[in-house]
C-alpha cells in the first residue's frame, strides 16, 4: 500500500478512547509493525478509504471519505439524524457491541497508560453495567444555535437551533433526536423560529472564522490561551471539553453574534413528584431592548408549554464555546414574571433528592446515575479495623464535590466530610442538601481551588488534619487562605476522625498535578476515584499505583451510543 498518498484503503479493527477507529498499516521494508491509523467517524469491522490528515513517524490522523464496507453485525441508526449530526458515533454498532469496546477502551488506557498488569485489570474489571435505557435517557441537553447548511456545504443564513453538524461547525436541527422526548424537542423547535424571527444573528466562535484564528491577529487584539476546566462546572453537558478561551473585550465578543445556546433540563417540582423542565437561554452580553426580545421569547415559549417551570437567560462574554453563562440576567416563572427561585429543582439519585440550580452540574442519565451511586457505594462499604475488630472514626474527603452527590450518599458512614468544590454556587446547595439529608453533622463545604486547600491540609500531621478541619470549618471561604493552621487541643472533649479515605471525581481533564501530589502526601487509606475519562484516569493511576493498590475497578455506561464511558476504581494504601 502506498502510504504517500493522501488516501488510503484501510480495515479498522479497534476503537480509541476518543471514539475514532484503528487501523494498522502493512509493516514497511525493515520494520517489525506498520504505523497505526487513527480515523474519525470509522468503526471496527468497516473497511474505509480515509484522507490523511496528519502523519508523524509511528502514527496518522486521518477522517472518514468512503465507507467501503459495513461491519458485518451493523445495526440501523435509532436517529434520523445519524449522518449529519456530530452527536452518538456508534449509533450503527450493537449495544452489546458498544459495552465490549467501552470496556477494552477501559483495560487499553490502564495498562498502555497507567503502565498497570494487563492480567489483573482483566480479573478486576467486569462487563461493562448497561445504562437502563438507550433512547429518550438524557434530562439534560445542550443545543447550539447557529447558521444551518445544506449536506453539499451550501449555506442557508437562516438561524436555526440545533446540534453541531458532523466534521464542521454548522448546526443540524434535530427535530427526531432519539436522545429527548417529543415534548422537548416541540420547545427546541418553538425556540429556534422565535430566535430566528428576532432578527439577531447567532454567535460564530472566532475559531471557525479564518480571519480571526489566534495566530493570524494581532496581539493587541487577541490574546488566546488554554482555559483551566472549571470544577465540576465544566461538566456542564459534558461536556466536559476544554474549547480555546479567548480575552475578547466584551463589545467585540458581542460583535461576534448574539444567540449561543439553549439548554433544557429535566427534574421534579418542590413536590418532589412533579416532573417539569427548565430552559437555560445563553446569549453574548445584551442591551435593555435585547434582554426584552429574550424576554418576550421565553414568556411566549412558557404560555405554550405547561410543563415548562422556568426560562432562564445568561450571558456570557468571553468567546469560547461552554454552554454555561457567566452572568444570570433574568429568570421567568411559569406565569411569566420574574423569580430567581424559579430555577431550583430536584434530583432523585438512589433514594435521596438534591436540590439543583437549573445549571449545575448532575448526570444527565438520571437511570444509570442509581447504577453508578449504587457501584461507588458498594466499592467504599464501611471497613472494619483488622485487629480490634471495631469500627474505626474515619473521615471523608468529597473532591470536586458539585451539588453533594455521590459523597452525600456514602457519608452515611463516615463521622466528618470535606466537601471541596470551584462553583460557589454548588457549594451553597451542596450545604443545603447536606442539612435536608442529616441534618447538623460535622460536614464542611468549602468554594475555591482543591489544590491550594489539600496543599494546605497535606502541611498537617496526620493526627491534626480532620482538627485544622473542624476549626476552619467555622470561617468563611474567602478567609482561609490566609488563616494559620490552628493547633489541635490536646484535652478537646470532640473525638476527631483517625482514618481518611477520598472520594475524587474530577472533570474530564482529570486531577491536576498539584491536586494529585496534594492527595498523595495527605495518604488517605482509600481512594474512591470516579471519572468519565479513561484516559485521564489511567494517567493519574500511573502515580496512584506508586503508593496504592487497585482492589476494585467498574465501568458503567452513562452515554450509549457514544465511546464515553463512566470508570469507578477503588484504591488502597499498600
């Protein structure tokens, strides 16, 4: 095969973790393995012709050009919409299928990454849990507005309000996605004609406009660096994903377009019976007469859907693409007037409900969320001291702990938590839903960076840490930083925690250096690490292995149709 041009013939016969086949050339003259080929939008079983994107010297990039021939087991799409939109890759690849390759993904990244025994990930790790349902799971979903395009790459200025079209930055209306109920997509719909009628146009990031790329302006203009994930707020849909964030003065970042997102999501009413939605409007900063258009937008959406129980707008400035807003400006009522109250709902997770702003993070498969809880549960189980044969005070730190959940579901066992959390907001209904779930334990929350606090824990002995905890616990977050680490009484009447274990669950770019370093020195019996990308988790394994033992590892299935996976692995202190 000659590999110098740019298309090649190619079987794949694997998948990565980032949902792109695998394929490995012929092995050249002199060489023991051909180089691997990573092709977008390919499946194992398909024989493609793929354009080569990208060579380096044990690898290339390549995207799908022709599907020679199907997998012999090929399923037919659930959604009409499988081969426009960029959304659910593996829809043609049997559930069974997709669980199969979710768990190799799973082995893959631990060993080739992680560096741990291929053996005993295969011994520790099971089928992969199936998530309940498959089609109409999702109780929350971004939908981006922007300009829609003909499959021949002719464009159509009409503003339309959909899911990013396959391999480009157009939008595809979806009006059979599989992954919502007809009712929620009616409200997308109804949505998308009144934005367009405004007469607004819809936000373009800079990154899809060839004469405003970071590397084509002028410095004065532009600055364009990497944005920190932030917390669990990044997971916002999950994204999850790290777009480039651009220092855009907020005039021009409005220059850009208007329109940005709408967001729905499903929970219960106070009643905590009622099933109702919540609708998230994200817009670029806006004037009086363009707050009144959103307004006017979400009064006519509410008056046509009952089961509507808020319309939020936010507003975001920098020009990147998170579907999360930075400034809440207005939130409507079911009747149409104003009421920041409106935006509190609930979730129901394995018994429990927590209290959730309509934009803080949650899973959105609110069935296989049980399944996950129920897997962290049974990992972390209450361990009784090998010696006495007691139950030692033990003490839980909840990273990254968003609204509360899952930590509040194993805190049950646990005499103390540390709840540590980026999102202010977060935090004050992880506090709220820690009070309705136990009432007045010795559970902390605290907002702010993880890693400048467990940096500042990991300073303690051992036996000091869960007193610096209590003491602290009764300042206010803005004043940490600079408060000294009190000196534990020696003759308190309050019995501290003498064990620690750590529930982690990151965003998907995983613990930071600092944050694992921190965790490390502090030395937790346990570690329950909770993540959604298997890759980032094998990385921080490499160096939780140097310290810990794997004793249980699950993978559960939060996203069919899509090579993301949810990964729950216990680690214990060698």
């Amino acid at each position: 095969m000659n590999t110098a041009t740019s298309f090649i013939t190619i079987d794949i016969t694997a998948l990565s973790h980032d949902g792109r086949g695998i394929a490995r050339l012929a092995p050249t003259e002199g060489e023991g393995r051909g180089a691997v080929v990573f092709v977008a939008h390919a499946l194992p079983g398909q024989r493609v012709v793929a354009r080569v994107t990208r060579r380096k010297a044990s690898f290339m990039e390549a995207e799908l050009h022709e599907l020679v021939r199907q997998a012999t087991n090929a399923a037919s799409p659930i959604c009409p919409h499988h081969a426009e939109c960029g959304g659910c890759p593996l829809q043609t690849m049997p559930y069974e299928q997709q669980l199969f390759w979710k768990r190799t993904i799973v082995l893959d990244s631990l060993s080739r990454i992680g560096g741990l025994e291929r053996t005993r990930l295969e011994t520790l790790l099971g089928p992969a849990a199936a998530s309940p349902a498959c089609t109409r799971f999702r109780n929350k979903m971004e939908f981006a507005f922007g300009p829609n395009a003909a499959p021949s790459g002719a464009h159509d200025e009409q503003l339309c309000l959909g899911l990013r079209r396959r391999n480009g930055r157009d939008v595809v209306p979806v009006p059979g996605c599989a992954l919502m109920p007809p009712e929620a997509l009616r409200m997308v719909s109804m949505v998308g004609e009144l934005a367009a009628k405004s007469g607004l146009a819809a936000f373009v990031p800079p990154d899809s406009r060839p004469d405003s790329r970071p590397d084509s302006r002028p410095d004065s203009q532009l600055e364009a660096e990497p944005r920190k994930q932030r917390g669990r707020g990044c997971r916002q849909g999950q994204s999850r994903r790290a777009p480039i964030h651009y220092n855009i003065p907020k005039q021009e970042s409005a220059d850009l377009g208007f329109w940005r997102f709408f967001v729905l999501r499903r929970g219960l009413a106070a009643d905590l019976r009622t099933p109702r939605w919540w609708a998230l409007c994200i817009t670029s900063p806006s004037d009086a007469q363009q707050r009144a258009r959103v307004r006017a937008l979400g009064r006519e959406v509410l008056a046509a859907f009952p089961q509507l129980a808020a319309f939020i707008h936010e507003e975001r400035a920098t020009a990147d693409a998170f579907a999360f807003g930075e400034k809440r400006v207005q939130t409507l009522d079911a009747s149409g007037n104003e009421n920041p109250g409106a935006a509190r709902l609930f979730q129901p997770l394995n018994g429990s409900f927590f209290a959730l702003d309509a934009a803080s993070f949650f899973q959105v498969n609110t069935a296989a969320a049980q399944v996950l809880a129920r897997t962290a549960r049974n990992m972390l189980r209450p361990m009784a001291d090998a010696d006495a044969g007691a139950m030692p005070r033990r003490g839980l730190l909840d990273l990254y702990c968003g609204v509360g959940a899952p930590g509040l579901l194993l805190a049950g066992n646990y005499a103390a938590l540390l709840g540590l959390e980026q999102d202010s907001k977060a935090v004050k209904l992880a506090k709220i839903n820690a009070s309705s779930h136990y009432g007045q334990h010795h559970f902390f929350y605290e907002a702010g960076d993880a890693a400048l606090r467990l940096e500042r824990l990991a300073k303690c002995r051992a036996d000091e840490m869960w007193a610096t905890i209590y003491a602290l616990g009764q300042e206010s977050p803005e004043q940490l930083a600079d408060v000294p680490v009190p000196a534990p009484t020696k003759h308190s009447e309050q019995t501290y925690p003498t064990v620690t274990d750590a529930l982690v669950d990151p965003p998907r770019a995983g613990l930071s250096p600092r944050a694992l370093d921190a965790l490390l020195r502090i030395a937790p019996e346990r570690i329950l690490y909770i993540s959604c990308n298997p890759a980032t988790m094998a990385r921080d394994a490499a160096q939780i292995s140097k310290y810990y033992r794997l004793q249980e590892l699950a993978a559960v299935d939060l996203f069919p149709h899509t090579p993301h996976i949810e990964c729950v692995s216990l680690w214990r202190k060698r």
